[in-house]
C-alpha cells in the first residue's frame, strides 16, 4: 500500500531562507509546536529528512501533520513573535512554566500618585512587580516590614468626600493618611501637598530598594534620616526608623549568604538532567548577596527541546519583570547577542548573558546544579508521595485522592489530665500549622469513647462552621470502639458516609465503617508504613501535649511557693516555653519581658531544678 505524503512535505520547498517562526500542526490541525529559526528553509527541511534523529525529534515529527510559516526581518523579531504565539496557543510540546502562575508576587500598584503594595498572583502590564516567592513566608515577612514601618496608604481608594476621615492605620501610626491631602476641599496648600507627595514617593522608592535586596544603600539611607529625627528631637519617628533598621538588618543577616565579593545584580542559572526531567535552578543575587532561589520542573515527556538552556531564559525572563545586570548560565547559548539586545530593551539596562568561567562563578554555578539535584530528589520522593496516596485512594475505595488525611488520639492517666490531639498530613507530608490540641470536657473519667468522640465533633463542628475545607480522610487511633465513637459525631454533623479508617496498635489492623472484620493489608507496604507514620506522629503529639498538661498541673503549687512568683506568670511561663526542660534552660535575659528580679530567678532555677 502506498504511503500517504503530509501535506507538510509538499509545502517545503515554498519555503524562504529567512529567519521567522514555524507552527506544527497534527491531524486535527490542532497546534502541537512553535518555533523560531534564523533559516526557516534549513530548519523545518531537518525535520523532514532522512537524517538520523534523536528520540525527542522522532516523537514531534510523528505527530506532524501541517505547518505554517510566518517570515519575520530578524531573529529578534522571531523570538519575541515565537514566545507571544506560545503563550496565546499553549502546544502541547513546547515549554510552559507553569508554576511561575502559580507563586505570589509582590506589587506596587502605582495607577494613581499614592501607590500601594500588596500580594498578588495576577501579573497585568501596569505596576511593578516583586518575585515570583516560592517561600510563602519570606513574604509574608516583607509584607509585615513594609506594613509595620512604611507608613503607606493601605486603601484602594483614589477619591475621597469633603467628610472622610482617617482611618484606624492612621491612628494606629500605619498610614500618613494620603486621604487628607486628596479629598475634595483639602484643607492643605499646594505646597503642602506637593511636599508630602515628594515623601511620600521616596518612602516608595525606599521599598522598592528594599525588595530589590539592596539593603545596604536603604539601610544608609534610614540611618541619616533618624539622625535628623534625632537632631530636631522627634525621638518617636527615630525610635520607629531604628526599629525598621534593625528589621532590615535581621533579613540581610539571615539572607547574608553569599560567594563572590562582586556587588552588581545578577542571577545564576544551571539544571539538572534525569531521565524524566529537566530541573532549572535560578538563585537571585541582589548586591552579592542571595536573595531568592527559584526551581522549575519540567518534565521531558512533553517537551520538544532544541536548545532547553536558551528556550528556558528566554521565557522566565519574559515573564518576570524585575532588572538583572548579568545572567551566568553553565553553557553558551546559540542566540546570546540577540536576547541581550531583547533583555536590555526590557529591563533598560545593560544586561549580560555569559558563560561562567572564573572560579567564583564556576562556584555559583556548582551551587545552582547543585540545588536543582536535590530538587529532582525532592520531586522524585513527592511522586513516590502521591503514588501511595494513589495506592490508598485504591485500597479503601475513596472518591477523591486523599491528599490531606486528619489523625485523633487520647492521652491520660487514669481520670486525670484527659486530652486528645490531632495532626494532620498533607501530600504524604506533615503540615504542622495544621495540628490541634483539645482538652477533654465531656467526661472526667478514664473514657477513650466519649473522648474521641467528643474532639472529633469539636474539630468538624467548628470547621462547617468556618465554611473551612475538610480533610479527604480520618484517621483514629485504635479499634471498633473508637471508629464507633468518631462516626457517632460524624453523623450528628451530617457526614455520616464520610471517609474514615482506624488502626488498632497491637495488629496493626485497619478497620473501615460497616465492615466486621479488619482490612488486610501488606504491613510492609509502602502504604501501610504512611498509615503507621501518620498514627506514630499522632501519638507523640498527644503524649508531648499530656506531658506538658501534668507537670504544669503538677509544678504550678510548688513554683507559687516562691515569692514574686505568681501564678499568672507561671501560666505565662508555660505558655511561651511550652515545656519544663524549656524553662530550665533559660537564662535571666530570658525573662525580662516577665519582670522578674534576678534574686527570684535564681530560686525559681535552683527549684525546677530539684524536680
């Protein structure tokens, strides 16, 4: 039978010796690749060719069907034309960054002449843009600085009536209050406003030094301005820019990491290779000094990679708007010259893409390999994860993957000191932020029973109320009894099919609603070996919370003995230190925030430390 010939092969010799950009399309005409060539003839009649091709190759062409052409003046023109038809079409092989969407940014909002900074995930033309932060926290962190000493507008607001007033940041010293000086029949001057406007708009351009990382220039900066706050005797406003000064000194002391003595901006971007993936590792120096590390998985399957390294650059920085002096990759780049004349159009600044050859920079490149290596093993131990998590989903018959699983467990000793606890894992992984304590009010007797089924019902009941996401499953510590008792609540709250499971200790028996006997299960089963990991670190948080309970219980009588001591503090005590063995370890500096002299603190440790 004769072989078909793609319309493909028959448009090939129509095609120019021009740079420009190629689509492929399949049989349904749907586009599955974009690319750029600096000769469209040569490049698209190298797919089609008898010459040898590797795996990645092979696998586009067989989905060829069609292609089309679009010639363009220069390759500048063809990168750029290339990387706005990737992101309007998405193909299936090219590279998409997904998790960039996903991570917040930093954004100060300058549509009117009081800009104002908040967290985002939508990134528009207007504005500028800090990011993207894969650690939630470090910007939480920023965010409580600038809210805390930047005394910047929080509002949205551009107009405001003759009758507003000020809101509660500006009594509480968190806002300069830009209202009054824009609202309809200000009482303020031009002059006055003028004047505030230009403070205004460097406490802007202070924060934008901050998130830039250049510590160092703001840190000067905000020194000479509370020595004039010193000179003209306004002790409040130097005491509030000392405490800033020191905030911007904990973050550069604790992002003080660094290899080179060299002070410009610039980023290092290596990758690690496995079979499944490419792993892109890009660490942000701000001023020599670390202060951000981004890694991005992609995986191979879906990609058609030429030239990956290049490919990659081009896009992060297309989509992350922030100024870069200099980028050091491991490998030179075919295109360099014709993305360094794309970056510095876009950033407005001199920007160098070089391959790092000094040891320094042979260094840093180490250190960014080494980073997207650990990253693969991370990667490759969360599919492990979510394979389990698959695996369980099978086992136990659930509707959904049961990526956050919820575990209760009761401590006492005999009547006394009845709590329950609860933690909770998210993908395979523990989520602390997510672990609860419950002290047990329903009974004050010795009753798992009643116990279970008392924290379970408190734990949901307040959730439903919260309109709060519930776990995928439920976990209890122990037999028939307690998954009773747990189902008991469950149904009071309207969720009696919910998915639920307990394990018994002895057996290490699982045991589900409706079902006499207990499920049988491989104990050396990757999915058992997470159930018992789940119940062991739910035990232990329970027991460490009992513990803590009886010796505050148990010590409280006797440290009251001690003059200067009152119960109060001891609560306190308790409350920040959790633990006994904690407060032995303090030392007197410890406790100035507790007010106690030096002589009760000396009684206090001689003793705790008798118990």
């Amino acid at each position: 039978m004769k072989k078909t010939i793609k319309p493909a092969l028959t448009k090939l010799k129509l095609i120019p010796n021009n740079p420009g950009i190629y689509i492929m399309k399949n049989l349904d005409k749907k586009i599955i690749y974009i690319g750029k060539a600096k000769n469209l003839k040569n490049r698209l009649s190298s797919y089609f060719n008898n010459s040898k091709k590797d795996i990645k190759t092979n696998r586009l062409v067989d989905n060829i069907n069609d292609f089309d052409f679009i010639v363009t003046k220069t390759e500048k023109e063809a990168f750029i034309l290339e990387n706005n038809l990737i992101k309007k079409h998405k193909p299936f092989f090219n590279i998409e960054l997904k998790d960039n969407k996903t991570y917040p940014y930093i954004k100060i909002n300058d549509y009117s002449e009081f800009p104002v900074v908040y967290k985002t995930r939508d990134l528009k033309k207007s504005g500028k843009y800090f990011g993207p932060f894969t650690d939630i926290k470090k910007l939480n962190y920023y965010l409580i600085i600038i809210e805390k000493y930047f005394n910047i507008k929080k509002c949205y607001k551009t107009k405001f009536s003759k009758n507003h007033r000020p809101c509660l940041y500006y009594h509480i010293g968190q806002c300069n209050a830009p209202c009054e000086y824009i609202k309809t029949d200000s009482k303020y001057t031009k002059k006055e406003y003028e004047n505030f406007k230009s403070k205004y708009t460097e406490t802007i351009n202070q924060i934008i030094d901050f998130l830039n990382g250049n510590y160092k220039e703001l840190v000067i900066k905000l020194e000479n301005l509370m020595q004039k706050y010193s000179v003209i005797q306004d002790y409040e406003k130097a005491k509030d820019t000392r405490d800033l000064i020191n905030a911007v000194k904990d973050l550069q002391t604790s992002q003080n990491v660094s290899y080179t003595n060299n002070e410009d901006d610039f980023d290092v971007i290596s990758y690690y290779e496995s079979d499944m993936y490419f792993i892109f590792t890009i660490l942000k120096y701000r001023q020599g000094q670390l202060i951000e590390k981004i890694n991005y998985d992609l995986y191979k399957e879906k990609l058609y990679y030429e030239n990956i390294l290049e490919d990659f650059i081009f896009i992060y920085y297309d989509n992350n708007s922030y100024p870069v002096n200099k980028i050091i990759l491991p490998d030179k780049i075919p295109n360099k010259v014709v993305l360094e004349n794309i970056f510095n159009t876009k950033f407005k600044i001199k920007v160098n893409i070089i391959k790092g050859t000094k040891l320094n920079e042979k260094k840093l490149l180490e250190l960014a390999y080494h980073n997207s290596k650990l990253s693969f093993f991370e990667l490759k131990k969360n599919l492990e994860r979510k394979n389990v998590l698959i695996e369980l989903k099978e086992f136990l018959h659930l509707k959904k993957l049961p990526l956050k699983i919820e575990s209760f467990d009761i401590a006492n000793i005999t009547d006394k000191f009845i709590v329950a606890g609860m933690v909770s894992f998210f993908q395979g992984k523990k989520d602390k932020t997510n672990y609860r304590k419950f002290n047990i009010k329903s009974t004050n007797i010795q009753n798992d029973f009643i116990s279970i089924e008392e924290a379970v019902f408190r734990r949901y009941k307040r959730l439903i109320n919260e309109k709060k996401e519930l776990p995928d499953l439920i976990m209890i510590d122990g037999g028939k009894g307690q998954l009773s008792s747990a189902i008991k609540s469950l149904t009071k709250l309207g969720l009696k099919h919910f998915p639920i499971i307990s394990i018994a200790k002895k057996e290490e028996e699982i045991f589900v609603p409706k079902q006499k006997n207990p499920l049988k299960i491989n104990i050396y089963s990757n999915m058992m070996k997470l159930l018992i990991e789940i119940r062991d670190e739910t035990h232990r948080w329970t027991n460490s919370f009992h513990v803590n309970k009886r010796d505050k219980a148990m010590i409280t009588p006797i440290l009251s003995t001690i003059k200067g001591i009152s119960e109060d503090k001891i609560n306190k005590l308790f409350i920040k230190y959790k633990t006994l063995n904690n407060i032995k370890k303090l030392q007197y500096e410890d406790l100035k925030d507790f007010k106690i002299s030096k002589k009760v603190f000396d009684k206090l440790i001689e003793l705790l430390n008798t118990i």
